[in-house]
C-alpha cells in the first residue's frame, strides 16, 4: 500500500465518516504487517507523519528538507546532514547510509515517470492476471462454536478466533490455570461453556467439574462429572477436590482433571478459600487445571487464592479497561484508536502476549 502525502491523505478524509479512514490507517499500519499487508507513507516535513506511523515504522528514507535540524531530528547524525548537497533523489537511509533513488523510464522529468510507471502497471495487470487484491475479513460480532476451524486438544480447548487472521485461538493449560475476567455482560459465562464444550470433545478427554455458587446456565450443560450448586455446595466440595489432588501421582501423564468455576468471586472469602488456594498450588503439577470467571473487581481482590490464580499470567480479558486491566495478568494492553468490544470480544493472553479474539457461543 503506497501513501503519497500522508497529510493529503488526513485533509481528504478528516471528514469522511467521521474521520474513520484517518483513524483506521494507523492501526492497518501497525498490525498489517503480520497478515501480509506493507505500507510505504510519505510526508513532506518531520511532523506530517503522526507519532502513531513513525513509532512503528521499521525503515526511514530521509530526502532533503527546508532545515537541516528537521533531519537531524528524524535520528541522522548532525555531522553528515550538516553542509550536504542533496539533488532531487538524494537522502539518507535511517542507518546512515546516503542513497540515491532510481528513476523509472528514460529521464528525470514527472511526465516520463508517469508514464512509465503506468506501463509497469499494465505489466503487472498482465502477469498476474485474474489474480484481485485478496479480501481482508474483519472479526465476527457474532461466533457459533460449530464454526471454529479445527479440533482442540486436551488441555488447549477452543475458545474463539484471532483478530489477525481469524485462526483457530486456543487457550494454552498445558503448565497454567486461567482466568476469565471482565465486566457484566461481557460475555464470561459464555466463554465458559465454550472452553468446557471444547475440553469435553477433545480426545482422550479429562474429567470436568462445575462449581457455581449463584445461579449459572453452565448447569444445565451436559458435560459435567460432577456439579456444586450454591455456596454451601462448592464449600463442601472444594475440599473434596484437594484429596482427589492429592490422590493423583505427582509425575504427569495422567488424564486431565479441570475445575470449572462461575462466579467465582463469590469465593474469595468463602470457607473454602484456603483449599482453593491449595488445589491451585498443588494442581499444577498433578495434571489439574482450574478455570475461574471473576468480575473486574473481584480479579483485584486481595484473596490469596486469586493471586494464586493470577500468576500463570494466563486466561481472558473481556471489554477490558486498556488503562488498568492488562496488568491483572501482566501484560500491556495495545492502544486502540476505536475500542470496539461486543460481548465475547477481548485479549486472549498467554505467555506475556495479548491477542484479539472474538469467543464462539
């Protein structure tokens, strides 16, 4: 994609739906890269390229401008900017490097290279003929699970697909538990029930059991080896599931155990808050994984437990503050000029990086 004036650009279409264009060019900028997509801007003075492109911008070409200090300012050294003769074409490559730029036809002259450059077009045309510019899908607001294209495995169940390239997203547990956190409505419990659908129709899958101390929709699913329902149940049960982790050998290899906890803030001073805290401890290296959804307070709470569950640095930010939310799993959220976050929308993170996903329902 070739920009010629970058500040042209911004004056034809500041006032084009809102300025959209204006605010969706620095985004394709940053991430196009990664779906295959290269961008070459050009500006006539130091600020007619918005922090926003040049922060990104892995290479520079810096042509003559109207005060050798602008071009010193762009990261060229003083000593060989100052004094130097640049003709039309001539400038510096960001390392240094003095180039001169090519000329396409036989001559220097505006009228010569436009028409060569339209014969190269018209080559180009030819050679790749029938071949369109690739269509660049955007994210669904909306995801059925039956859509997501492949399987999961036993502890990396589907949970929806990447902003990128709209590939597979899975939620790696292989050495972490996770956690789901966001906002009312923003879409946990369904995140739940996908994770929970994916895990029971992996091969060879684990045992699954639901703890949901209020009222939850994950109940009525058909997945489950066993179900608390209420306070006083996941009490009682909690600490049913610390034998069972200690029952179960500490060398791997064993059949995945995963306990799956709606509302599970509704637990941070609970009773059973101590065993929680030991079955996450102890889980880890017994092949159990704990699943946990929380509101974006109850992810702060100072319960050890939570914390506990917090250091994999693993799970689901969903409508997130991109402020404030990123380190509840230590991580740093991107900006987003249009934040857009329907329900199910958020960052799936893992490994100290953040990706965009939409879930599937």
């Amino acid at each position: 994609m070739l920009v010629d004036s970058y500040a042209g650009f911004v004056d034809s279409y500041e006032k084009v739906d809102l300025g959209a264009y204006v605010d969706a060019l620095p985004r394709l900028v940053a991430d196009g890269r990664a779906a295959g997509v290269h961008f070459v801007v050009t500006g006539d003075r130091r600020m007619a390229i918005p922090q926003s492109i040049a922060a990104v911008v892995a290479r520079r070409l810096i042509l003559r401008l109207a005060d050798e200090h602008e071009m010193s300012s762009l990261g060229l050294d003083a000593r060989d900017v100052r004094g130097a003769r640049l003709p039309p074409g001539r400038g510096f490559l960001d390392d240094g490097r003095e180039v001169q730029v090519v000329v396409l036809g036989d001559g220097g002259s505006g009228e010569r290279q436009n028409a060569a450059l339209s014969a190269l077009g018209v080559q180009l045309a030819a050679r790749h003929a029938g071949r369109g510019t690739p269509a660049i899908k955007r994210m669904p607001t909306e995801l059925a699970y039956g859509e997501l294209p492949r399987r999961s495995s036993p502890l990396r169940p589907l949970l929806g697909v990447d902003d990128i390239d709209l590939s597979a997203a899975a939620l790696p547990l292989d050495d972490a538990h996770a956690a789901i956190i966001g906002s009312y409505r923003s879409g946990r419990t369904t995140a739940l029930q996908t994770l929970a659908r994916s895990l029971h129709e992996a091969p060879a899958a684990g045992e699954l059991h639901l703890l949901a101390p209020r009222r939850s929709s994950l109940v009525e699913l058909d997945l489950w080896t066993s179900v608390a329902r209420g306070i006083d149940a996941c009490e009682a049960r909690v600490p049913e599931l610390v034998e069972e982790a200690y029952a179960r050998s500490g060398e791997g290899g064993q059949t995945p155990l995963i306990v799956v906890i709606d509302d599970a803030g509704e637990l941070a001073e609970a009773v059973c808050a101590g065993a929680l805290e030991t079955l996450l401890r102890r889980g880890r290296d017994r092949d159990i994984r704990v699943i946990a959804a929380l509101e974006r307070g109850q992810a702060r709470h100072y319960a050890p437990w939570v914390r506990e569950l917090r250091k994999d640095g693993t799970g689901l930010l969903l409508d997130p503050d991109l402020d404030l939310d990123g380190e509840l799993l230590g991580v740093r959220l991107p900006r987003r000029s249009n934040a857009f976050f329907p329900p199910g929308r958020g960052y799936l993170v893992a490994g100290g990086i953040a990706r965009l996903i939409q879930v599937a329902s």
